[in-house]
C-alpha cells in the first residue's frame, strides 16, 4: 500500500487541536440532548414513547451512514470527512431552530415542529458519524503507529467533554428564555462553524492509495465480538442522554446546583472525561480484557444507583459513576479490532465498529422509551445496568492473542 506524500508527521498538538475540534462539534450535539425530550413531551405534547423513537432516530441514522463515513475518511482522509461532518451539524441546528417557530397549538404545528425535528435528528446522525470516524482516523494518523490508544482516548475524550460542555451550555441557554430552544439551537450552528475555521491550518493525516476490496465477512469477523461489547456499553449511555433529564423532573430535581434538566448528563459527562484523562494511555500500556470487564461493571453499579436514587446528589453520583465506568470501554475495545484489519481499511472498520455503538444507544432509547411509559422513569436505568454486565460475555469471549497490538503499531 502507498501514503500520500502530503502526509504530515507525529504530532501532539495536531492530536490535541483534534480532540478540541471533535469537543466542539459534539457540543453542538450536546446542546439539544437535556432540552430536546421535554420540548418534544412537555412543549409540543408528544408521549415518551413518541420521545424515545425521535431520541433514538438520530443513531438509527448515525447506524445506517457508518460504513459510508468510514469509506469517505479512508478514501478521503480524516480530515475531509471531519469538516463534511461538522457542516452537516449546522444543517441540524438549523432544522432545531426551525421547529421552536411553529404552533404547537394546532395540529398542523405539532407536526411540522416534528418533522423539523426527526429532519434535524436524521442530519445530526449522519454529521456524528462523519465526525468521528474523521476525527477518529486522523487522530490516529496525527498521534503516530505508537500512540494509537492514546489517540482513540483523546479524540473520545474531546466527544464527551463537548458532549458534557454542551448539555449544560443547552439547559442554560434555554432554562427561562422565550424561545430558549431556538437559541439553543442557533448557538450549536455556530460552534461546529467555529470548529471548521480551527481544523484550517492542522495537516491531513495519511491517505492511502491501495484500496484493494477486503470483505465484508472478515471485516465483520474482527469486529462482531468487540462490537457486542460495545451494543451493551452503550445502553447506558443512550438512558443518561435520553431519559435522565426527564427522571430529575419527574422527581421534581430542579433547584440548581444538584437538580436541573442537565445537571445528571453534566455529571456522566464528567466521571468520563475524569477517566479519560487519568487512563489515555493505558491501552497502549496494558493489553486484555480485564480491564473492559472491570470498567462495564463500574458503569452498571453507576446505573444502578440512579435507578435506587432518591435525592438529586445520588443520582449525580451516579450519572459521574456510571460515566466513568462508560468511558475506557470503546479505547480497550479497539485494540481487537486494529489488530486484525489493515492500516488503509481502518475508517471502514471503525464505521463498522461504531455501527454497533449506534445499534445500542437507538434500540436503548427505543426500548427506554417504552419502559418509562408503561413501568415507570427509574426502571430504565435498571434495565440498562443489566445490559452492561450482559456486555461482560463477549468481551472474555475475544481471543487472548487479538489484545496484542497491530503489526503496523509494533513497528
């Protein structure tokens, strides 16, 4: 296989400007994620279970455009792939800003509102793909073949810092505003701008020539166990951004600081970047799957306790216990995945790895959803603490010898 000889070199800088850029365009994301279920359930009137598929519509998306991310940022480099994705989020918040403009005292209203928003939901799940399989591939390319964990690390710890930053900047922006969503909405169109404007001068990574056809069955062979681990990590993660903010209100949790619409996403947000900035290079340190084991019961004992919570603060607990349990799994999970498929086809392979991300955190919101409306709000996180010690078995289930590293990587 051949480099394209624009390739720029090893660089830390570059990996951490990319881990910005990413924070910034998951920001964008994030702003929506604690005011878009109640505008949708307490705004516009739409019951939870109708709040769940719109929620879960956007990883439907982000699910069905992964393998064509990953062959845009292989074919054109991580860094085209990232700008495309970031302009695609603008598109969203556009859409977002649209619906806060119609009547939701007509029928007529209530729908268009609707359709603006699962338009806006499709548009954020096809930018977030395009984001992080570009930001993932080029942080990779940027950090060098002997830092490939600590890139998967950053660039994650840039997605949910933003995705953190993001939900309390939201709430904050809407909490009391007459058209507060809408300004919400128009703030997470100039973020991913600003973000486009930083990744100028940052070098492209490497381009690879040689596409030879690698299939589909091997593809999918060195990321099937992995990537089952992965569905179930992310049942927790959809449970927290979909239906935690309407758990704190359900519960009347809305003095700040501990209550508040997005004070729990705040607190997930937070125990994950906690672990990723104490933990970014252990994957390049220390090979297996005791750690991925270790790390999915942290996070259903996270989940657990906000299913028991009483009070605003061991809910907050649990939101921070549950992210920092979420936050190493996906780093650890790649190293199986890397050391079985070529450097050049690694786009591919994480748009296929991240596919059963969204798989998880679109049936989570989905069935969250329906969990909340029939049962009650709190049995959702029992249910997705179950899902995380289910995701145990596939991970001791990988074989001993795919936890060493690519070839490409030892080198």
């Amino acid at each position: 296989m051949t480099r394209s000889a624009e390739s720029a070199p090893p660089s830390t800088w570059a990996l951490a400007t990319i881990s910005f850029v990413t924070m910034l365009g998951m920001g964008a994301m994030g702003m929506s994620l604690p005011i878009l279920p109640p505008q949708l359930h307490l705004g516009f009137g739409y019951d939870l279970t109708t709040v769940g598929w719109v929620i879960g519509l956007e990883s439907v998306a982000t699910l069905v455009s992964r393998p064509w991310s990953g062959r845009v940022a292989d074919r054109r480099g991580g860094k085209s792939a990232t700008l495309l994705g970031l302009g695609v989020m603008i598109l969203c918040g556009l859409a977002y800003a649209l619906s806060d403009f119609t009547n939701p005292a007509t029928g007529a209203g209530r729908s268009l509102a609707l359709l603006a928003i699962i338009v806006g939901r499709v548009l954020m799940g096809v930018g977030e793909g395009l984001l992080i399989a570009g930001s993932g591939l080029w942080g990779i390319d940027r950090a060098g073949p002997r830092r490939t964990g600590r890139a998967v690390s950053w660039v994650g710890l840039g997605m949910f810092a933003g995705l953190a930053i993001g939900s309390a900047a939201g709430a904050a922006i809407d909490h009391g505003q007459p058209h507060g969503f809408a300004l919400a909405a128009m703030a997470s169109m100039l973020v991913p701008a600003l973000a486009m404007a930083i990744c100028a001068p940052i070098g492209a990574g490497a381009l690879y020539h040689d596409h030879e056809p690698v299939s589909l069955q091997s593809m999918m062979s060195a990321v099937l166990l992995p990537g089952f681990a992965l569905l179930a990590n992310a049942c927790g993660f959809a449970a927290v951004t979909s239906f935690l903010a309407l758990d704190y209100t359900a519960q009347g949790w809305t003095a700040l600081p501990l209550g508040g619409t997005g004070t729990g996403v705040f607190g997930f947000g937070a125990g994950h970047v906690c672990a990723r900035v104490l933990f970014s290079d252990v994957t390049d340190r220390i090979r297996g799957p005791w750690l991925a084991v270790a790390c999915l019961l942290v996070q259903a004992i996270g989940l657990a306790t906000i299913w028991q919570a009483e009070t605003p603060l061991m809910a907050l607990i649990g939101a921070i216990v549950t992210g920092f349990g979420f936050s190493m799994v996906y780093p650890l999970l790649t190293v199986p995945v890397f050391s079985t498929v070529p450097a050049q086809k690694r786009g591919t392979a994480l748009g296929l790895f991240d596919g059963f991300f969204d798989a998880g955190a679109g049936l989570a919101a989905l069935a969250s959803g329906v969990v909340a409306n029939y049962l009650a709000l709190p049995q959702v996180f029992l249910v997705v603490s179950a899902m995380a010690l289910a995701g145990v078995a596939p991970v001791l289930l990988v074989r001993h010898e795919r936890w060493r590293p690519a070839a490409q990587d030892a080198s």
